[in-house]
C-alpha cells in the first residue's frame, strides 16, 4: 500500500504542542470471565472471540457449526485491563480517555474508580480522567464488556417499552437487535453468522494535555468535518457548476478553545504536495469544544475528481489549523480530498425531458459535476464479522477486483458498521462512490428521547468523520424501511400504520436528515434505500422533505428499486423485473466453490446437502436461536437445486467430491446468468422511457463460507458471477431480449459513454456441434447508439416450426468507437454474447473438445475448442492462491482460440498453482467421473 493511503489511514495527522497520546494498542492487555474462570492475553483493537480462539480456548469461530457452538462467549460478560503506564501526573496535566469503537455495552474503571457506561457501538466516546489520577499509584484501565443479547433481551422486556405488530422485526437468529444501537447483522442475516461479538474494536487513546493559567492551553483534535461544495449549494439539489468552490471546516477537540482562536488553511496537491491556495478561514464561529469556518476557493486552481471509468481520481490534501490570538498554532489536522459535486437528483421530470421520450414521474439517478452518469456496481456488506480482522490488504484486495469489473459504485449496505477511514480513502484513490447508510435495517426502531439522543450522537459523529472523502455519494437513512418495513405494517396492522409512519418519520426524516444537512451541503440525503422519493423538498419549511410513498400517478414512474424472486421458472422472463429509475438491489444465491468450503468443513461434510452446509445456509432463517433450521435452511437448497435442474444439465458423477464441486458450481452459473439477464434489462432502460440510470447487484462478498448472493468468496475468490458482471458492465454491450410468448426477438446496443458511439452488429446462429446454420438469417448492422442511451440492432420473430432451437445459439458481437468520459482519445470497444432460446438443460450439447495450454514467457492461458461449441467455459484454480483471470464463464466457438491472462493477489505456492489450472464448460456435467 502506498505512503499516502497509508498516512491518510492514520486516525488523525495531528501536530501536537506539549501533549501525549499514548495508543492503548501498545499495552498489555488480559481479557477475562472469573465466573469461566477464563483469563487469556487481549489485544486491541479486537473483540472477544478473537483473542480466545488466538489462546486457544475456542476454534475458528469460522470452521464447521462454531457460530452455533460459540454461542456461550457472546451470552457472557468480558472484563478487558492493562496497566497503563507512561503517564503524566503533573497538575498541570489534564488526561483524557478517548475510544473510537466499543462494541457495545461498558462500564469503564480507572484505578479501581467507575469512570463510565457506554451503550452504541458507533459512539466516539471520550471522557476526562484527571481527577481519577490525581491520587492515583497503579493506573489500571479495565473495561466490562456486558452480553450484548442478554442486554436487548432486558430492554425489551422493560415495562412499557415499544412494540411492533408481528413480523415487522425481521429475526434472523438474536432477537431485538432493534434495541439496541449495535451493528445490526451481528444478530445474524440471511447470509452470515451471529456472533454478537463484544470487544474494544476501533483504535483507543489516552490524551494528555498540558494546561496553562497564563498562555493557550493544548488542544486535540478528536474529529473533524470537511465540506467542499459549491457556493450556494444545497443538499438534494444540483448545483451551480460554474460557481466557486466553499470550503467549510469544522474541528472538534478535547482541551479548552481559547478565545481569539482562528482558523488557516493550506491546500496542497497530493501527488507533488505543491501548495494550490492558503490563507485564514472567514465566517468563524466557536463553542468551547467546536470552531468551525469557511474559505471561497477559485474553482480554476482545481481539478475535478471523478469516478472510475468517468475521469481522473485528482486528489488534494487539506491542513487545517487552530492558532490563537498571538498565530501560535495550536493544533492542526490534514485530510485528503477531492473537489467534486455528488448529488441524488430526485427533481419532478421537467417538460424537456418529456419531449425527449422519458415518462413523467420524478428523476432518480446520481450526477457527478454536474453529468448524469450511469452507476454500476453492487452491494457491500461488512468483509468479516469481526472488524479487527478487517486488514488494508484484504480491502486492497477487494477493491481491485471492483475495479477490475468496470464497477463505479457500492453501495454500503446498512446494518452493518460505518465504514472505517481507511476504507473510504481506498475509494478515493480508485474512484469508487460510496452510497453510504445509517445503520438501520429490516425493522423498526424506538423513539424515546434516550434512543433519539444516542443516535444523534453517533449519526453526528460519522456524518462528520466521513464527509471530507470525495467517494462519499449519499447518505442513506437505513434499509428497505419504505419498500419493506413500512409496507409490511400497512399489510399487517393498517390502523395502526399512522402511527409507525410517524415514529418512522421522527427518526429518519426528523433526527437524521437534520444531522445531514447540518453537517454537509455537499451530500444527499434519502430516509431509505429503496423509496419513491419526495412530494416536496422546501429548505423554507421546517421539515424539508415531504416523502412521496405510494402517492403516485398512474404511467408516471418514480424512485428506485429492489427485486428478489426466487420462482426460478421466471428468472429469464424480463417483464417480471421492476420498471423504475434505479435498481439497488437484486439477486439469487449460490455455493461457494469447493476450495472456498474446504476452509470452513470437514472432508465428511463435503455434500450439497450435509448437515452442516444445510445449516450454514442461513437462507431461509431460523428466525429465532433454533440450531437445525433444516425446514427454513431446506427451502433456500431447493431453490438452488431446483434453478439448476431447470436450466442447466446437473452432474452425477461418480467422484462424491467432484460430483459436490459440480453441483456448486451449476448454482454459481445459474446466479450469473440470471444477473446477467437483469443487468441487461436494466442497462437498456437507459434508453426507455424509465430513464434507468443504475444498477447495483447483491452483493459484492461475502462475510463467510456460504451460501450467499456474493459474487466474491471469503478469501477473495471470484465466483462466476463476477466474471460475468465484469462482462456485462463493459461500457458499450450488445444483449438479447426473448418474449417466449409471442416469440419476439430483439438485440441491442446499450452505451453508457456521454457521447455517440458508432460500430457494427454481427450475428451468426449456430448448432451446438459449431456448424453455422446458414439458412437463418441475421445480417450484420451499422449502428450508432447515443451518449447513455441503447439502440435496436436486430428485430425479428423466432418461428420454432422452422428451427430446433434446442439445437441453435445465436453468437453476436460489436466493434464501436467512441471516446470515454473526460478524453479526447478515440477507443475500440468490443463485446461478444450468445443466446439461446430455451433451457441448457434440453440443449443439444457436444463435446467441445477443451484444450488448454499455458505459455510460461507471456504468463497467459490458451483456451481452445475443437469439436464443439463451449458455453460457459471456465477456468479453475487449486486452493491457496488468490487470483483472477482475465475473462471465465465465456462462450468460445470451435476454432477459435481465447488468451486469458490472470492477476495474482497472494500466492503461498511459488507459482506452482499453474500446473494445477483446469478448463471445462458446461458439458462436463454431463460426464460421470
């Protein structure tokens, strides 16, 4: 990882006058249970099962039914303490405790003297000690971790606490997540464990200030917010993109302001560090603790930073200090950003939009500097369920495999933890957006004054944190909490729907957005991830967004969407998938490979339906602390079974193992075809009267072995969904669209470049064996497809009188030029796709004849097909390595040769995992061995 990621990773670059902060990673830590009697070695950052299974006390949370059989660590208490030395205890000194992250419930001692509880897992906590050490010989730190699921257990059982009507809180395994202001998938999901995991998970400081009567006292800077819009900018509203920039800074301490303290700023361009503009910040305002002020920036010293595939990701570092009356500085912070606009346009569709063909009904689509722009990409669920295993490297790791997929946003899905700096600052430097959510999801939350507090708190405290990261696109206020949520309680309780609208209003549209808007001018803000937007945004009216619902006109299209159907006999028919302006989430699950369960099973459990893969599969949910689902877990292996049956000859081989990696692989090809489909359909309605403008898949990875939507396995390996997004999110496309009913055939060019591009369409059918079917005709097409726009190439009627089409597949490709984004250079863009009529599992297939060869000088892979047409081809690797190719899951006609490079992330074989690469298609389940 390069010096800058590595310092903008850095908890804050501060420079300090007479002050310590010492980093309570570096004590000796000891984690216990006395009732245990458990005492172990502890770290921090970390959480409990952690640094028991680092001594040995457990095994892998990871391996087998552990997440079952761990169960006792997180309905127990655990006490973190270190001796804390190298400690200042001059009176002079004022002492400071300051966590980032503790995970969830504490009573904190120091020197055997109470100093606090916390109760948010998302909180930046930070108390003043001094007192505490005043006489104090033997500075003790110990913290008291209580049992998160106990304690959500206890608070809803309060006397008078609130209720919901029946199914609104969605259990996956721990109830009553809702109470309580923990990350909220620790309780389980659909496609990962419940560990309720306890620990201090974010870095932990002591701060030691020097005090002074007669002379500034030290100050430190806890946190800090950095706003870069345009002047006149407001939030949900497109700016004006000549007008300069406004740099609002805001910097909270510990310590005393003094009075006459003021603000300077240096802007430096981060790859020369050449200093652009400096000066002092204006329009200062100050309390004890917060000073905040702003700067006009001349907007022709910068440059713009955009998103991956739209632009260069130029990036700047900001040095903010505070300096008293007499220029001494006092503290300073840098932050590296980006100067760009990011706004959620959800405008009513004006007139000239009309007349260009767009339905009425109101915009839903995202606009980088003032450019729509079509967003691809997909879902980011927390990489680990314990954070502290969450490494630069693994997320480096993750990110280039984003990129390496032409995808330029993810979303980041709410329930989990807010995202950590470092993370964002690798999206800057990629230029990945970041739609980001408060942490909310599948429920609905308390409304008390003591919840509303707490979440004030932890919401002001990331919606600053985060807001200087140029990659940050939105803020979200959890999720599916309209499409779902809301929904439901209408469906189930309808008297009773008033009155949870206006709790869900109190907390997302009362507490939130104020925070957001208060904060950030640079940022949208939307109540839920899925929603048919605002009736009305007034910033003259005290509440300024009026939430649409389901008030809408009939023909008028509105809002984004999500769609899960598991009716796999549909998976292809495209008028099933929602019409709207944006997709958000959408998907199918699958198994991971063999070598991906081969890390979490034993050889025993290596079956489709093994005792333990079943109860893995977390889809469908217990639905409450039942550890052998085997009536929910069953539903979601049928789904995936029967997909597979349906489409796509199915293995039986006589190798149990082998026969095991077929079937998982069939899961994977059928979740990459039905996306595939989707991402189509939604791509082509950039260009149809819905405007639509976006697609993100679920989901990006995964947390663990298992079955999930993940189109990435645990240790970093692509599944064949990947490969096939990374296909499909190509800027210019060529796809199929079947009407099985009335036999309709169309294919278009779908481009999501801002300017024409032109080319040509050629189409040739097939028999499986490679023969062209000459007597069907499907001429070859010049086209031009506009900027964001698709364009038909090919219409006609499939007449399955004249032709077995069991027994065709139509191959059809494009050359187009055009120039991407923010360049002047003129690109050769190309893009092959197949089709055929009806299911795999009827076609006529032959053996392709695969041959595979690897030249050691060029490092590629030379895939053949010699007898007959390959369809999705693939590429396998042995375990250890992480890797990925160039392409896989491709079609190759007989004849042709393909070259497939690769890309090595980590490799524990010394290159020697070249010799083990297999090559095989979907005629090899139909083999026995």
């Amino acid at each position: 990882m390069s010096t800058s990621i590595l310092l903008a990773a850095l908890f804050f670059a501060v420079s300090v006058f007479s002050q310590k902060v010492i980093d309570l990673s570096g004590n000796d830590w000891t984690l216990e249970n006395l009732p245990l009697n458990i005492t172990v070695p502890g770290s921090v950052p970390s959480q409990a099962h952690l640094d028991l299974y680092a001594a040995q006390v457990t095994g892998d949370p990871y391996y087998g039914l552990n997440d079952f059989n761990l169960r006792w660590i997180a309905n127990n208490n655990w006490t973190y303490s270190a001796l804390i030395s190298g400690l200042q205890t001059t009176s002079n000194t004022q002492t400071w405790l300051l966590f980032n992250g503790l995970d969830t419930f504490t009573s904190i001692e120091l020197c055997g003297q109470p100093v606090a509880s916390t109760n948010n897992q998302f909180r930046q906590y930070y108390f003043d000690v001094s007192a505490l050490l005043s006489n104090c010989t033997s500075p003790v730190l110990s913290i008291n971790f209580g049992s998160a699921p106990m304690i959500a257990d206890q608070i809803a059982a309060e006397p008078g606490q609130e209720t919901w009507p029946y199914g609104i809180e969605i259990i996956y395994e721990f109830p009553n997540r809702q109470f309580i202001r923990k990350e909220q998938s620790d309780f389980g999901w659909d496609w990962g464990p419940a560990f309720a995991p306890a620990g201090i998970w974010q870095p932990a400081y002591v701060v030691q200030l020097a005090s002074s009567p007669n002379a500034s006292s030290d100050i430190y800077v806890r946190n800090s917010d950095f706003d870069i819009s345009r002047v006149g900018q407001m939030n949900n509203i497109p700016p004006d993109q000549s007008a300069p920039w406004l740099l609002n800074a805001s910097l909270d301490v510990l310590g005393t302001l003094p009075k006459g303290a003021a603000l300077s700023y240096i802007i430096a361009d981060s790859t020369t560090n050449e200093t652009v503009s400096s000066g002092s910040l204006t329009n200062l305002s100050s309390s004890d603790t917060t000073i905040t002020g702003t700067a006009v920036l001349d907007p022709s010293s910068y440059e713009l930073w955009w998103p991956r595939g739209l632009g260069s990701q130029n990036l700047y570092n900001i040095t903010v200090s505070i300096v008293d009356s007499s220029a001494k500085t006092l503290a300073s912070v840098n932050r590296r950003t980006g100067f760009r606009t990011i706004v959620l346009n959800m405008q009513v569709i004006s007139e000239e939009q009309i007349a260009q063909g767009i339905a009425p009904g109101n915009n839903w689509h995202f606009e980088i500097n003032g450019h729509e722009f079509y967003a691809k990409g997909s879902n980011f669920i927390p990489p680990d369920a314990f954070w502290p295993r969450v490494t630069s490297t693994k997320i480096q790791q993750l990110f280039d495999s984003v990129t390496a997929a032409n995808q330029n946003m993810l979303r980041v899905w709410a329930s989990g933890a807010y995202t950590p700096d470092f993370i964002y600052d690798m999206a800057d430097q990629e230029g990945i957006l970041m739609w980001s959510e408060f942490e909310f999801g599948d429920a609905l939350y308390p409304v008390d004054q003591e919840f509303i507090d707490n979440v004030i708190e932890e919401a002001t405290y990331n919606v600053r944190r985060v807001n200087h990261h140029p990659s940050l696109a939105l803020w979200a206020g959890g999720n599916e909490l309209e499409s779902l949520e809301l929904s439901n309680v209408n469906d189930t309780a309808p008297d009773e729907y008033g009155i949870y609208l206006a709790q869900y209003e109190q907390l997302f549209l009362h507490t939130l957005l104020p925070i957001v808007y208060a904060n950030s001018k640079s940022i949208s803000y939307i109540p839920s991830s899925t929603t048919n937007g605002y009736l009305e945004l007034n910033f003259s009216l005290p509440e300024p967004m009026i939430e649409r619902y389901n008030n809408k006109t009939p023909g008028s299209v509105y809002g984004d969407t999500d769609y899960y159907n598991y009716d796999s006999s549909i998976a292809f028919n495209y008028s099933s998938y929602p019409v709207g302006r944006f997709a958000n989430e959408f998907g199918y699950h699958s198994m991971p490979s063999l070598q991906t369960w081969q890390q979490a099973l034993s050889p025993a459990d290596l079956y489709f339906n093994s005792t333990t893969i079943e109860l893995r599969n977390h889809h469908n949910p217990p639905g409450g602390l039942n550890i052998s689902n085997f009536a929910n877990s069953t539903e979601g292996m049928s789904q995936m079974t029967v997909a597979a049956e349906r489409w796509y000859p199915v293995p039986n081989k006589t190798d149990s193992v082998a026969n095991f990696s077929a079937w998982c692989h069939t899961t994977q090809i059928f979740q990459a075809d039905f996306y595939k489909s989707e991402i189509q359909f939604y791509r082509r309605g950039s260009g149809f009267p819905n405007r639509q403008l976006g697609s993100l898949y679920w989901q990006l990875e995964d947390i663990w072995q298992a079955p999930s939507w993940a189109g990435i396995e645990y240790d970093g390996r692509w599944k064949v969904l990947h490969y096939t997004a990374k296909d499909i999110y190509q800027p210019v496309i060529i796809s199929p669209f079947y009407n099985i009913t009335t036999g309709d055939f169309e294919v278009y060019v779908t481009s999501d470049l801002w300017s024409p591009a032109t080319g040509i369409a050629n189409f040739q059918w097939y028999h499986w064996d490679g023969t062209p079917i000459t007597n069907l005709s499907a001429p070859s097409t010049n086209f031009t497809v506009g900027a964001l726009n698709t364009t038909r190439v090919l219409a006609t009627t499939l007449d399955n009188s004249t032709l077995d089409y069991n027994n065709a597949v139509l191959y059809m490709n494009i050359a187009a030029t055009g120039q991407l984004p923010n360049t002047d250079t003129t690109t050769t863009f190309t893009h092959d796709n197949f089709f055929h009529a009806f299911s795999l599992a009827e076609a006529e297939l032959v053996d392709p004849g695969l041959q595979l060869t690897y030249d050691n000088v060029t490092k590629t892979f030379t895939v053949e097909a010699t007898t007959g047409v390959a369809v999705w081809t693939w590429l396998d690797y042995p375990a250890g390595p992480v890797l990925n190719f160039e392409a896989n899951g491709f079609l190759l006609l007989p004849g042709r040769k393909r070259e497939v490079g690769f890309t090595v992330k980590s490799d524990n074989t010394g290159g020697e995992w070249v010799d083990g690469v297999t090559v095989e298609s979907l005629w090899n389940n139909t083999l026995a061995y």
